[in-house]
C-alpha cells in the first residue's frame, strides 16, 4: 500500500488538510457526506473581520485541492476497521477504501435554536438564527420581517447555545461576537433607517482587527450596544418582539420592542463527529468536542496512531486558525506515514 | 476665623482593603455555586420583585461581594422566591438558596 491518506469531511478544514497532504506527495481520498464539498462556508456570505466575500476563500481551499485529490460526496462511513497497515473505511452502497491514516475533519454543528425556548425561534415569525440572516444576504435578497415590512429595529442576541449551562454548553463559541458586529453593520448598511441593538454578556474581539471592526460598528454604523443577557422574548398581536433583559451598566431592567430578532447561534459538537470518533475509539472532552493527544504539542494527533484530527472537530474555530491547524495536521501526517516507512 | 464651607468628604469608593466580606465568605461557603456568576443581568431582567421596585438581585450580590453590605438587610428581604431567576441562569445558580443563605448570613453576623 502507497502513502494513501483518507481525509473525513469537505469542509474548509478537509479541503484544507487534503490539499496540503497532496502537495506533501500522499494520496488524498476525500469522503463528504453532504451534496457538495464547502461545510458551512459555502453557506456564508461575508467573513469577518473584513467583509470579505466567503466565496474567495471557498475558492482558494478548492483550488488548494487540484486535481491530485480524489473527492467523493455523498457517502456515508459505515464503519472504520483498523489493521495493522491502516483502515479500511466501509462505505454505505459502495465499496471499502483504505488507506495508512486517516484525517477526521467532521466539523461542528449550529446550535438548534429551538432549544432555547423562552427566545421564541420557531415559535415566533420574526426570530431568525445568524445564519438565516447570512443565507438572506447570500441570496442577494432584501431583509424583511416575515410578512415583508421593511423592520425598523432588529436585535441581535449573543451567546445563544454557548456560555449556558441550561442547554449544557458551558464553553463560549469564539466566532459568535465578532459575527453579530459583522452582521450588525450588514444591516446597517442594508436598511440604513434600522436601529440595530446587540445585547451581549461580554465582546470578545479577540483577534486581529477584531477590536476595529467592533470600533467601526459604533462609530461608522451607530450600533447600539447594551449589556445584558436576554432573559426572553415575547410577540405582541402585530408580530412584533418585546425583548427582556438587564441592562447591567444602569442596574435596570430593560424591554424593547423590535420587529426582527437575530439569534447567534453557537458551535456544537457534531453527531457525525460522534459517530465517526465511536469507530476509531478517540475520546471527547466534557464540552463534547473531540480530543486531541496533547491539547498544546500535539493537538492535531490522537492516541490512536494513524489518526489525526484537524479544525473544529475540537472546539469551535474561526477559519483562519481552521486553514493553520489543518496544515500542521497534513504536516503531522506525513511525519507519521515518513516513521512508518523508515521501520 | 472665617468659615469658608470648606469641609473634610468621606471616601465614597468602594474600599476592598475595609470592607465587611462576612456574608460574601459564608454565602460562597454555604451556596458556592454563587461563585459561577458572571454578572449577565438574566436573574434581574426576569425578576417579579424587580419589575415594580428597585431590587435588582444581581447588584444585591455584587455589592455582597465587594462587601458593601449596609443596604442588603433590608433588600434581600423583598424577594419573593418565584424562582424565575434560578430558571433562567446560564451558570447554574442556586439563587434560591444564595437567598435564603444571604439571610442566614445575616442573622449570624446580625
């Protein structure tokens, strides 16, 4: 068997880990369970923190991968059976593959809204999540409420499903903040007459141009910015959102009526992420993503040999550090498969 | 001599050096999931109490925990043990009991 490595997931830590692998001289076998190749970013319109077009970077991951790369959609991994020369990855309706290691690149899951009950997704007409809102500008259509009013005040809602032991997610999801200040201006700059007002716990601008983005939204943009967390959400008889919460800076309670509400959905750990960790015997953290052999040396190792694990199949990550940790992981690999050979 | 209304000002900032944390160290004591709070306001946007007076539990605690006690006494005895704000607490609190303990506290240090 030739240097065959088998990447787990086309999303931009797949894409990314297969194309760094093929220019390292291995054979790349990319497995994706969805339609398309692309993960969530296929879905995003613009990147934080520059607005970018999330398309150029979509672009750039699939030329990385060229033509040496072998990319199947729609499959689903049965089972993982490990010898002592690799795995061979059984595949529903399709013949097994196998290669010397194997890349889990599964990704994450949105958090599901519903369960935040009392905020009224899925009950009320005009709480949408953060990526309906980016699938709205995506589309190229215009923001309205749901029977097609231009909305005058928009809230939008940090740390929905992070930072909240009520639905078991303690860990705060990293991209969320720096998303709704993104997304605020977008509709700033949308509907120029909307209010937008962002009700967060803390801002965390973590990295670079973070800050400046977070600095532009006030002083560009006028967004409002109040700190409390939302306490719930109820919808008066026009469909209209009257939002409860502290603001903790006066030491008031506070309500406010909008007419559309935006719900930052956060990071959780995928079921295929699970599912196909329960098959190689790899470990999770009690936040549910998986585990790493040491979460600083050898964080894209596993204590499996031949597994390695890239992007946020470990925790929530932006795309940036998804494009650094996939590299190092297609490096990581092929020091692995360089020690086999060398026995 | 001419009074000129000079006059000496007592220090009105908090002064952790000073302050009485007695009932700040019993209630992380007896209730210490009270140390989990990170001052989101969740617990006073959906207090009963707090929608028709001044109480705001979360400044209640603070002020607990900067050991500014002189007003709690009488504060903490307008809540009205709803509930809704242990619901509603994204760290877990036990709000109930960080109520009934501020008290005990209190009757304690008296």
């Amino acid at each position: 068997m030739n240097d065959k490595v088998i990447v787990i997931g086309g999303g931009v830590a797949g894409m990314t880990a297969a194309g760094a692998l093929a220019d390292l001289g291995m054979e790349v076998l990319l497995l994706e369970k969805d339609t398309r190749t692309g993960g969530h970013v296929k879905n995003w319109d613009r990147l934080f923190p520059s607005r970018r077009p999330g398309r150029e970077v979509m672009d750039f991951v699939g030329k990385s991968m060229g033509s040496d790369v072998e990319q199947r959609c729609n499959v689903i991994v049965n089972s993982i059976i490990r010898s002592d020369d690799g795995f061979s990855v059984q595949l529903e309706n399709s013949e097994p593959v196998t290669a010397k290691s194997l890349v889990i690149a599964t990704g994450y899951e949105l958090f599901d809204a519903h369960k935040k009950e009392e905020y009224g997704y899925g009950i009320y007409d005009n709480v949408i999540t953060s990526a309906e809102l980016e699938n709205i500008f995506m589309e190229g259509k215009k923001l309205t409420t749901h029977d097609g009013k231009t909305p005058a005040r928009i809230a939008i809602i940090h740390c929905v499903g992070s930072r909240d032991e009520k639905v078991g997610n303690l860990y705060c999801s990293k991209v969320c903040c720096v998303t709704g200040v993104k997304q605020a201006i977008e509709i700033r700059e949308m509907l120029p007459g909307c209010e937008v007002t962002s009700f967060y716990m803390d801002l965390r601008m973590y990295d670079r141009n973070f800050e400046e983005l977070y600095y532009e939204a006030q002083q560009k943009w006028g967004v409002n910015f109040i700190r409390g967390r939302l306490s719930e959400c109820a919808e008066n008889p026009d469909h209209s959102l009257v939002l409860k919460t502290e603001d903790t800076l006066t030491g008031r309670p506070l309500k406010l009526t909008v007419d559309m509400v935006v719900l930052l959905v956060g990071f959780v750990p995928g079921a295929e992420t699970r599912r196909i960790a329960q098959m190689v015997g790899l470990q999770s953290g009690a936040d549910g993503f998986l585990l790493s052999a040491d979460e600083h040396i050898l964080d894209n190792s596993t204590t499996v040999p031949g597994v390695f694990l890239a992007g946020a199949v470990k925790g929530p990550a932006c795309i940036v550090n998804t494009i650094a940790d996939a590299r190092a992981t297609a490096l990581q690999v092929k020091t692995f498969l360089s020690s086999q050979n060398a026995v | 001599m001419i009074n000129f209304g000079y006059k000496i000002m007592r220090d009105e900032s908090i002064d952790l050096d000073r302050n009485d944390m007695r009932i700040a160290e019993y209630l992380k004591l007896h209730e210490p999931s009270i140390k989990l709070c990170i001052g989101c306001g969740s617990c006073t946007a959906t207090c009963s109490t707090g929608h028709f007076t001044d109480f705001n539990i979360r400044q209640v605690h603070t002020f607990i925990r900067r050991g500014e006690i002189k007003r709690v006494k009488k504060e903490i005895q307008r809540c009205m043990f709803c509930g809704k704000c242990q619901l509603v607490c994204p760290r877990g609190v036990n709000l109930r009991n960080v109520i009934l303990t501020i008290n005990r506290a209190i009757e304690q240090i008296g």
